[in-house]
C-alpha cells in the first residue's frame, strides 16, 4: 500500500490505472483525535439525510469548512496536491462534507460523482474524491464500497448483479483517492455504532463545485486560512479570467465583506 511518503508519481499513476489508491499515514494520531473530537462537537446538531441518498440514518457535515478547522491541513496536504495537480491541474475543493453513517442505514446507491456534470463520455477525469475514515472502515460498518475497474467502463454501462463491489477497509490515517468515474457508494451499517468519514472532494476548476464554497464558508473565516486554502475554496482563478470579480482576482475581494 502506498504510504503519504510514495511519490505524487507512483500515487496519481495508480489511481489513473486503478480508479482508487489507498494510501496510508495521511493524518497524525493528534490529528484524528482532535478531528473526530470536533466533528462529535458538530454532528450533535446535524440532523439525519433527508433521502435514500443522503441516507436517513445518516448525518451529513456540509460547509465543512465553516464549521470546523481540523481538515484545513487535510485539505492542502503535500501528496494530496501533488497527485490533484498531475490528475486535474487546475482544481478547487467541490464538496467536502464529513458523513456520519448510523447503524441501521442501508447501502446507498453506487453512482459515480461526476455523473452531476452533463460531459459527454468517456471524458478525462474531471473528478477526483478522497474518503478521510475517522473510524476504523469494515465491510460490516458500512465502509465505502466499489466496483474495481468500473472507472473503465463503456459510457452508459451502470452497475449490475454479478458485479464485484469491495469494501474499502481501512483504518483512520488511511485515505482512499478515487476518481470520479469510479461507480461507489457508502455501505451498510449493521452494527450499533456509527462512521464517520470526511469526504475532501475536488473537482476542476472549470466546473462549478457541487457546494458553492464562497457562500458556505464566510469570508471572515476564509481570511484567517493559508492562501493555497483560500484558493481552494473558491478565491481564485481558472486561466486566463474564469472566476473574475468585478474585473479582479477574486482574492483581491477577500479582504473585504463578512
Ligand atoms: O460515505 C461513504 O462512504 C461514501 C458516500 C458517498 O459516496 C456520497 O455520499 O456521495
């Protein structure tokens, strides 16, 4: 298994081959502690999904990064950068939300992510995930499961009986990159006790992010954030002009507003 010490090399070129690399020893033991501590603090007051999709047994942390600090570091971690900067070049952070699956939830329906983009298929990946497991995964809690190889599926073909789907078993300070044409979905809970994962997904700069970031996270909180996060979440560019304010750098506005 790859470790947060491989290359942006070995780790991009794996998830191209694959449709999914797992990669161990992304996040300290600090780290996780004080991330799960947090998100316990917010998921007392997230309500369960609203959907089958959202899952009705399970809680969902969206603007992330409004409401806690503990994946700023997660966010713009050198591999993670060096592996979206040779799969997607040009990026912003699309939807990162922290997913609580509580027991009794149901398997989700596998979908790939970037089926929200009307692009015709095939296309090059303008989609890459990262599943961030705050609990140890099992196929019995509800790990993300996947079908191998489905990121090389003919446009059109949607999962069937027969197919593989695995679960992604890992312990927390692993980290699953997937790309967005890879057919997955959150598992089944079958035990009495919940999952939490945080889910950093990243799309291409060109493309809206399913999460309007320059809305969810107000612009107080983003002026306190390294710059690379700044841009991330929105204040930024995609050459020459996408993203423009006013005729400006969209991070000529942040100093301004709340
Ligand atoms: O929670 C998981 O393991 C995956 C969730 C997912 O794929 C989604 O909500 O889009």
């Amino acid at each position: 298994m790859p470790a947060a010490t491989s290359t942006g090399q070995d780790v991009a070129q794996r998830l191209l081959d694959d449709g999914y690399v797992i990669v161990s020893g992304m996040m300290s033991a600090a780290g996780l502690q004080s991330a799960a501590a947090d998100l316990g603090r917010v998921l007392a007051s997230v309500p369960t999904g609203r959907n089958p999709f959202e899952g009705l047994d399970t809680q969902r942390v969206y603007a992330l990064f409004a409401k806690t600090r503990t994946f700023d570091r997660a966010a713009v971690h050198p591999l993670l950068l060096d592996v979206l900067d040779r799969v997607l070049g040009h990026y912003q952070l699309s939807a990162p939300v922290g997913i609580c699956i509580g027991p009794g939830e149901q398997a989700q329906i596998l979908h790939r992510d970037d089926a929200v983009y009307p692009l015709p298929q095939p296309c090059p990946p303008v989609v890459v995930n990262t599943m961030w497991p705050l609990d140890e995964f099992t196929a019995e809690n509800g790990a993300t499961r996947f079908i191998p190889g489905s990121h090389r599926w003919e446009p059109g073909r949607r999962p069937a009986a027969g197919d593989p789907v695995l679960p992604a078993t890992m312990s927390p300070g692993s980290v699953m990159f997937y790309l967005g044409s890879l057919w997955h979905g959150g598992g089944a809970n079958r035990t009495a006790r919940p999952r939490l994962g945080v889910i950093l997904e990243y799309a291409a700069a060109w493309l809206r992010p399913q999460e309007n970031q320059c809305l969810a996270v107000p612009r107080s909180v983003v002026r306190q954030l390294p710059e690379r996060l700044q841009e991330l979440l929105g204040y930024n560019i995609y050459p020459p002009f996408l993203g423009y304010v006013d005729g400006v750098h969209p991070r000529k506005v942040l100093p301004a507003g709340d």
